[in-house]
C-alpha cells in the first residue's frame, strides 16, 4: 500500500524532554523526602503513561497521597515548567518534519502527553502548524500503550493504518502502534536504547535515515 501520512511521537522521538519531566517529577516528590538517579528514573519510566508511573512510585514509597494527586501534580508542574523551558531538538527534527510536510503526506502528533504539556512545546518550537493533527493523553479514555490515540489520529487525517506509519522510541510506544495495526519505526535514544524494540517493524538510527526510507516510499 502507499504511504500517505507518517504520525509521529513527541517525547523523545522529536524533542529530548525526559530531563524535564525528571526535574518536575523530582521537584514533585522532594517534600516527601524522595529521590531518584536521572539516568535510572528516565530509563524505567520513559514512555510511560503519568498515572502508571504515579502508582509505582507511590507504592514503592509508601507515599500517603494518591496517585492521581502525584500524575495531576506532576502535569501541573510540566506544564508550567515548560512555559520557560523549552526542551532540545532530538538530531534531524527541523529538517525531516519539514520535509515530510513539503513532500504532500499527512502528519499527526501522536503524544502520551498531557495537552497542557505538548502546546507549549510545540507552540514554542514552532512546530504545531506542521501537524494535520494532534492526539494527546486527554483525547483517548485509554492512552499508550493502547491503540486509541493512533486509531483517533488515523480517523482524523482520514488515512488508513496501511497507508501509514509511527515513528516511535520507547517500547509503549511500539506497542501502542502495534495495537493500531501500523507499521512504526523505532529510534532509540540514550534513555531507551535498552527496550525491547522487537516489535517495531523497523529499527533506525536517527530521523534522517528516517527521511531516506520515506523517500523510496514515494
């Protein structure tokens, strides 16, 4: 089938924001005397839905609050974090979203993140005029790993999920494209070199090599 749209993923795929979300979740748990290693936090949660984050952290802390409190803290406090402090560009980003978007195919922002969390950044960056489309956490009743966010995103660019593709770099987010019946590219970064990628249809090095494949698609 032909490829008519590429739905991307934001954390990590386009703009390297886990330490952010390290800060504001450190910043989040300090009062209640919890800490964590950067390299370590990143690497279990990256990818991972908030609340789900939320319950083991809670649990593993014996934290007196609820999940549901750390996860709306937690977004709360991205959200105005982000407002002053706008992550770095993952290699390629500028060149290849644009690319893509000159070449005719349809984009969609496909996120696990909140909207009050992605807004800013791609406001900020520049970037939310690109996007046929943006899915977030607060679209769907069940995010990533299920396939509701892409099926949403599909729907709303009116292209069928042979026609497209994810790029993706965690293994929720594979998972999630698997659950959509899409073919998803996996790149890795130094937080999720070590997931279980085996799933993703292809593996790449960086979106450049990205914007190769896609060209011999068209």
């Amino acid at each position: 089938m032909s490829l008519q749209a590429v739905l991307f993923d934001m954390d990590g795929t386009l703009v390297d924001s886990e330490a952010m979300h390290f800060v504001c979740w450190s910043t989040l748990l300090a009062p209640f005397e919890v800490s964590y290693l950067e390299d370590e936090f990143c690497q279990r949660f990256s990818g991972r839905p908030t609340l789900e984050a939320a319950i083991e952290i809670k649990s593993e802390n014996n934290l007196s609050v609820s999940a549901e409190f750390l996860a709306a803290e937690k977004y709360r406090l991205f959200g105005e974090y982000v407002k002053t402090n706008l992550p770095p560009l993952m290699p390629y980003v500028e060149q290849t979203l644009k690319a893509v978007k000159n070449s005719g195919l349809k984009m969609a922002l496909v996120t696990g993140s909140a909207t009050s969390e992605a807004m800013p950044i791609l406001k900020g960056l520049g970037f939310y005029e690109l996007f046929d489309t943006l899915v977030t956490k607060d679209d769907v009743i069940n995010p990533k790993p299920a396939g509701d966010p892409y099926l949403l995103a599909l729907k709303q660019i009116n292209v069928k999920s042979e026609n497209a593709i994810a790029v993706e770099d965690t293994f929720t987010g594979v998972s999630a494209a698997n659950n959509a019946n899409l073919r998803v590219v996996a790149i890795a970064n130094s937080h999720t070199k070590g997931h279980d990628f085996s799933k993703a249809t292809y593996c790449m090095g960086n979106l450049d090599e990205f914007w190769q494949w896609v060209q011999s698609q068209l």
